[in-house]
C-alpha cells in the first residue's frame, strides 16, 4: 500500500459524523423518487388523490420537475364500460398521462413500464398532489403503486 506522510494517520473514519455524507449532496441534480397509492377503494368517474401507502396525505415537493412514472399494478384494472385513466398533479391533471385505457398495456402489470411525463410543464410552483383521473366510466376493480421520478431544481 502507498503511503502517503501527509494525509496517512491524518484522515481516518472515526473524524466523520455518522451523517456527514449524504446523498443529497452527492448526488445533486440526479433522479429522486416518490412512491403513491391508488387503494381502489374510490372506483368511480372523477379525480382520486393518490396517498402514501399508509393512506396519509402525500405530496410532491415544490420546485421538482416530474420526469417519468412507473406504475406497479397490485389488483388488476377492470371496468364494465370503456374507463380511461390519466395521472397528474393538482392543476394539471394529465401532466404524467393523457387519458389512456384501463387495459392499455401500459395500464397491465405483465407490460407496464417506466414512462416518460407527457407535459411536465416545468418546475412545480408549490407542493402538489398527484392525481389519477377517471374518466368515460367506472372501474369496477384495481389497485396500483405509482412511482414518480422527478429532479428537484438546482441552486446557485
């Protein structure tokens, strides 16, 4: 091992705090994520605040830009009409998803993938909750995680 006179007993594990790196400053600019909860228990036409999975209130943090999603199907979506689904956030109800079939494949656990936002539209002005809209009919099932990978803005 080379030794260095200067820096060799000089610099050791013990003088850093338990906390003293962080992610966050590691990794300035790069992905975070945010985890939410459709708990299908509000199956019905209309906008449903997704939650925690805990069933608490969840936002996303003022000042992200929203890249993509992922959504984790639990209970697999149905409906006895032609329901579509469109994820968003408070004020922009389809900035994730334009409205999309309940069994578009992108809506189907087997084929559900990373997804890129449609219409972000720049750094969110304040905390928002994320949203997912029914639309054209019920859904008569389902129950879905829905990841959200965003950056949060950068500071001088």
């Amino acid at each position: 091992m080379a030794y260095n006179r200067y820096l060799n007993r000089a610099i050791r594990t013990e003088h850093l705090r338990d906390d003293a790196v962080l992610t966050d400053k590691l990794a300035e600019g790069t992905s975070k994520y945010a985890l939410f909860l459709f708990d299908g228990t509000s199956l019905s036409t209309g906008a449903v605040t997704l939650t925690a999975l805990d069933g608490t209130a969840k936002t996303l943090p003022s000042g992200v830009i929203i890249k993509a999603y992922y959504p984790l199907i639990e209970v697999p979506l149905a409906s006895s009409g032609s329901a579509t689904l469109a994820f968003g956030h408070t004020g922009v109800a389809a900035s994730m998803q334009a409205a999309t079939a309940f069994d578009n494949a992108e809506l189907v656990a087997a084929t559900s993938s990373w997804t890129p936002a449609v219409a972000p539209g720049g750094a969110l002005d304040a905390s928002k909750s994320v949203l997912c809209t029914i639309a054209g009919a019920a859904l008569t099932a389902g129950r879905f995680q829905l990841y959200v990978e965003y950056v949060e803005t950068l500071t001088a």
